[in-house]
C-alpha cells in the first residue's frame, strides 16, 4: 500500500476530458470527411497521401508511450544517467532502416511487412511465423502499456485502475475503428504535442524550485548519477556503452526497419525519398522526447536529494514506476498542470494502442484472411471487416491489461522481457532472408522458432534468478511532512510493479545464496536485457544458414536482386565502382526509385507474332486482310476454331492450317 495526495481539481479534470475529446474528435472528422471512400486501401494505408512530419511524428509517439514516460525517469532516479546513452543506439537504429532497410521494404509497396518474407523466401510459412510473432508480442505491449498510466492515475486521483484500463481500450478502439489510418496519424500528432507539454511542465517546475539547472545537475553529480560511460564489454553488466549503443542500436533497428507500425507509415507515403525522411526525422524527435524524460528523472532525484528524502526508501512508494506521479503532485501544484500530466501519459498510451490495432488489422487482413476473402468481397465489405477487426483487438488489448493488473513482481518483468525477445528472431528473417541470398524459407523457419526459444528462455530465466543490481547511494534523511500530507488530504491505493523496457531497475526472484545454479547457467541468465534483440536475431542467422544448405541452398541468382540489400554499397558508397561489384558478388542491384512494385519477379519476352499476307479464302472467311496469327495453333483442334481463338487470345490461327501447305489438301470444316 502506499499513500499519496489525492489534489486533482476540476481544472485538471477538464484538461484531461479535453483531451480525450480531441482525441475522440479527431477519428469523429476523419470517419464524416470519408464517408464516401470505401477503399480498404484509403482505411489502411491513407491512399499513400499522408505528409512527411505528420507521420514522423506519428511513428515517433508509436513508440514513445506512457511506458518511456514512467520508467525513463525511475532508471535516472535509481540508476543514474548512464541510460541515457541509448539515445545513440536509437540513431544507429534509424540510420540502419533508413539507408538499409526503408528502400528495401518501401518499392514493394506492401500493407504488411510480412508479404516480404513469403515473396523472398517463397514460403507462406514463412509469412505467418513472422505473422504470428507480431500478433502475440504487440497484444502484450497493448496490455502493458494500457495499464501503466492506469496506476498512475490511480495514484493520483484515486480512479480505479479498472476504469481507466477500459477508458484507454475504448477511445483508442473507436478513432481508430472510424477513423482509419488518418485518424491515427492525425491523433498521434495531437497527443505528441499533449505529451511534450506535460513533459516541460515537469522539467521546468522542478528545476525552478531546485533554484536552476546548476543546482539540479550539482546535486546529481555528489550523488553519482552522472556517470555516462562504462567500457567493460562484459555483456553481464547492465548497462555499459557496448549493450547501450549496439544492443539498443539493435532493438531499434527493428523498431524503425520492420516493425508493421513503422512499415505502415513509412509506405503510407508517396514517394522513397519521403518515407526515408519520415524516418530519419525521428532523429530530431527522440533526441527531444528522451533528453526531456531522462532530464526530469535527474530532476526528480535531485530535488529528493535536496531534502535528503528517499521517498522509495521510505516506503512512500511501492516501486521506482510511482515515482514520477508522487513528484508531480508534489511541484505541480497548480490547477490543471497535473490533469496535463495525466494526459500526457494517457496520449502516450493512446498513441501505442491505436498505432498496435491499426498494425494488427492490417497484417491480420492481408496475411491471414485475404487469401480466403479477398475475392468473395466488396471493397466496403473490405474495409468493414477491417474495422471489426480493429475492434476484436481493442477488446483484446484490454483483456491483456486486466491480465497485467493481476501479475506482479517478476511475472510482470519477464512479460515485458520477451516482448524484446520476440522481436530479435522475427528482425533475423528478415536479416537472413536480405543479406543472404543462400537461405531458404526451411533455414527461415527453423532459425526464427530456435532463436525465438533461446531468447525467451534466456528472459524468462534472467527474471528467475538473475543477480540483483549493485544499489546507488541514496538519502538516508526523513522527508518533510509536506511530502506526507496536504491539508490532511489523503487517499490510499493499492498498486502493483510496472516494468518498462528502459528500466528494469531490479532483477527480483531468488538470491544469489539461494541459487542452486552451475555458473554456466547463473552467466547465461545474467546477461544485461540490452542484448536480447541481438542474440534472437543473430542465433536466426547462425542457424537458418547451415540448415539452408543441408535442406538444397539457393543459388545466388536463384532470388531476385530487388529482395536483397547491397550492403556495401549502400554503407561503403564511396569506395571503387570495381570493389563494390566484387563485394556485391558480382551482381546488379536495381536502384530502389526504379523498382516496380507490380513487375513479376521473372519476366519472358515474347517476339511479336509475325504479319503475313492472309489466303484470299481465309480473308473471305473471317473478313480481315492483314492480320497476326499464331501458327503454333492448328485448326484441326475443334476447341480453337477462329472466333474462339480471336476472342481468347487476340490470334487469329494459322492460315497454312486452313488449307494446309499443299494446294491439293481440302479445304476445313468449321
């Protein structure tokens, strides 16, 4: 149990209901302004019309969600600033889909990402194993992210956790349902600016009652959260510049390059060059949202410090996840400036959700259902079911969440763990299948369900017996009673662990003495969380290549140029015209602006039929005098009489056919 302030005033709830009804509002106009398009592909995918900066941004919020905004700023709190240093695995990330794996995907003009895997590989196994992991990892971060502003809210305002996991599921599910892919982007827009607000409300609050940034950074320093750079390339060790930079780098590179709400986007757009930008814009974007959240962490910290406070020492909070909305109620005692930090965390929830169903939707459709309907359909029928289905994942998502509410401690952490874990194997196809033209869908699929066991395993057993991290020093003092009470207002709430991606401050379970674990084991299930995008993705090539060629490898030239990414010239362009073609294995790579996304991966040219004078007979016959013909067809077959022939194929049958290469042969019955 813990205790917290229950100060929410009328202004704070108008701020969060109007937010709320933007939202709603938003999908409203979208759903009245196409009531008359009917296309799935203008539901889906905008009609590829969208803008530049609002789909950046759009993608931004996607993954920026109320998880970043609650445990950012715990792991600054507990851990220091070292994390900070993923900002630059998040730019390598970028920079890898943008020059790799954008104008691979793009040209093809895909709804799903995942159509990739069966042309490249063949294989519509290969499809839905990719298919499949997108489906079950993203109800799970829907549940997750659901319910972490849900606690918050909680802890603030005393709304059931209950409540506010329904409200979420509900408004995401219906802009997104009536609204499509418009809707989305256009909400997405409006909830990142919600978003950066209640975010500069905090840093700015808390630094002037610090006394300015000097001061806030003084204090964080004498207490050792200012380290940035660990070189140990011990991969055990939680955080170092190694896991931060590559492994984050990793995790990222799959964030932007192939996940569906990414490659929705990005295709959503007219031409390469603009969903290159869209994604290389979230450079500008990222470097704000996390500088922002990381700084309000060591804001937070400080200002405890400054009070030599330790309020999750003290109990005040149940784990780091609360600390954040303890602090808002603590410096933004303003009217409406906690109902704006609410809702920013609620605009991060919505962001993730909506973007997660309309993903869902679509590769649910165009993987799994399409080959069976498509052409029993409508368009408007289409686009109905494709609604349905947005719906069928909002109640889902809401069901997870309920689900997450009653897991706690290391359940809930390792839920959160093979969320990264999944996307590792799934990135590996796509890896194996662009990088090596060898690999086969069998290498495919064996790869990605040995790598996905690997790295699940490797989470759920850290969770289970990991090696708690080594704590930092903290204020030892006893808070004020100002921190305790306002004006006797109190509310009690219960509140269980919310893990996040960026801070899994704690690896609970059994202790060191306890663990009856050979060391091989205990150092395999140490290793730091950062890498287990990398070692998914890597144990998918290692072992899709060898059973590749034991199951009859590709030839080089067996795969189609414009399914493979040329590695060195896209990275290495400035090198000799005649290295990079050694490099390339001497192959031609199509630059992706002449791709056709309609041409056919093999195409056989056939000659023109030839022009002959037609027998004067066979023109009284069929009333044409300089025709083609086809002299493969012979008219002694009954089933190719003339009109037949002309209808089916556009050919008129050979004329030496009707009255044969003698003159003395009869002429042919029709």
């Amino acid at each position: 149990m813990v205790q917290v302030r229950n100060d929410f005033t009328p202004w704070d709830y108008v701020v969060f209901a109007g937010m709320l009804s933007v939202s709603m509002g938003i999908g409203i106009f979208f759903a009245y302004r196409q009531r008359r398009q009917e296309s799935q592909g203008d539901y889906l995918m905008a009609s590829r019309s969208l803008g530049i900066i609002p789909v950046s941004i759009s993608i931004l919020v996607s993954f920026m969600s109320a998880i970043l905004i609650l445990g950012t700023p715990a792991e600054m709190y507990k851990q220091g600033a070292e994390y900070f240093i993923s900002l630059f695995g998040i730019f390598f990330g970028i920079l890898m889909a943008v020059f790799l794996f954008v104008p691979l995907l793009y040209p093809l003009k895909m709804t799903s990402a995942f159509e990739y895997l069966e042309r490249r590989y063949n294989s519509r196994l290969a499809r839905l194993v990719g298919t499949s992991i997108m489906i079950v990892t993203q109800i799970l971060y829907m549940g997750i992210a659901s319910f972490a502003p849900a606690t918050a809210l909680e802890a603030v305002t005393g709304f059931p956790v209950w409540a506010t996991i329904i409200t979420i599921g509900v408004v995401a599910t219906f802009y997104t349902s009536i609204g499509g892919m418009r809707a989305v982007v256009w909400t997405d827009v409006f909830q990142a600016m919600v978003m950066l607000a209640g975010l500069l409300a905090i840093v700015i609050q808390g630094t002037m009652k610090l006394g300015g940034l000097s001061e806030v950074w003084s204090t964080a320093d004498d207490w050792k959260r200012l380290k940035f750079l660990t070189w140990n390339p011990d991969p055990t060790v939680r955080h170092t510049v190694w896991g931060l930079v590559f492994g984050a780098g990793f995790q990222w590179m799959t964030t932007y390059g192939f996940n569906q709400a990414s490659v929705q986007r990005y295709c959503s757009l007219s031409t390469l060059n603009k969903a290159r930008a869209s994604i290389f814009l979230n450079i500008v974007g990222v470097t704000i949202l996390v500088s922002i959240t990381c700084l309000s962490g060591i804001v937070m910290f400080s200002y405890y410090a400054s009070q030599n406070c330790d309020p999750l020492g003290l109990n005040m909070v149940d784990n780091p996840n609360q600390l954040i909305p303890f602090f808002v109620m603590e410096t933004l005692a303003y009217p409406g400036l906690p109902g704006l930090f609410i809702s920013s965390l609620f605009s991060g929830a919505l962001s993730s959700v909506s973007s997660s169903l309309s993903a869902l939707a679509a590769i649910t459709w165009e993987d799994i259902l399409k080959i069976h309907l498509d052409h029993k359909l409508t368009e408007a029928n289409k686009t109905r079911l494709t609604k349905v289905l947005v719906v069928i994942y909002g109640a889902t998502a809401v069901g997870m969440a309920f689900i997450a509410q009653n897991l706690e401690g290391t359940v809930l952490q390792a839920a959160v763990g093979l969320i990264g874990a999944a996307g590792g194997p799934m990135t590996g196809m796509f890896l194996l299948g662009a990088f090596f033209p060898w690999a086969n869908k069998w290498g495919a699929v064996i790869g990605a369900f040995v790598g996905e066991a690997i790295a699940m395993w490797l989470a759920i057993g850290s969770y289970a017996y990991g090696i708690p991290v080594k704590p930092m020093p903290f204020p030892n003092g006893t808070c004020s009673a100002d921190l305790l009470n306002v004006n006797g207002s109190m509310t009690t709430v219960a509140m269980t662990t919310v893990l996040t991606t960026s801070a899994t401050t704690i690896t609970t379970g059994m202790t060191p003495g306890d663990n009856e674990l050979n060391p091989t084991l205990q150092w395999l299930y140490s290793i730091s969380y950062m890498w287990y995008t990398g070692i998914g993705m890597t144990l998918v090539v290692l072992v899709g290549l060898p059973v590749s060629f034991l199951t009859g490898a590709n030839s080089i030239h067996d795969v189609p140029a414009k399914y493979q990414i040329p590695f060195f010239t896209r990275i290495f362009c400035c090198l000799p015209n005649s290295w990079l073609r050694r490099l390339a294995c001497n192959r031609d790579f199509p630059n992706p602006e002449d791709i056709r996304a309609d041409e056919k991966d093999e195409e056989i040219i056939i000659d023109a039929p030839e022009k002959k004078k037609v027998p004067e007979d066979f023109t009284k016959k069929f009333g044409h005098d300089n025709i083609s013909f086809d002299p493969k067809l012979d008219l002694k077959d009954p089933g190719l009489n003339g009109h037949a022939n002309k209808e089916k194929n556009g050919l008129y049958p050979d004329p030496n056919s009707y009255l044969g290469t003698k003159g003395s042969e009869q002429k042919k019955s029709f």
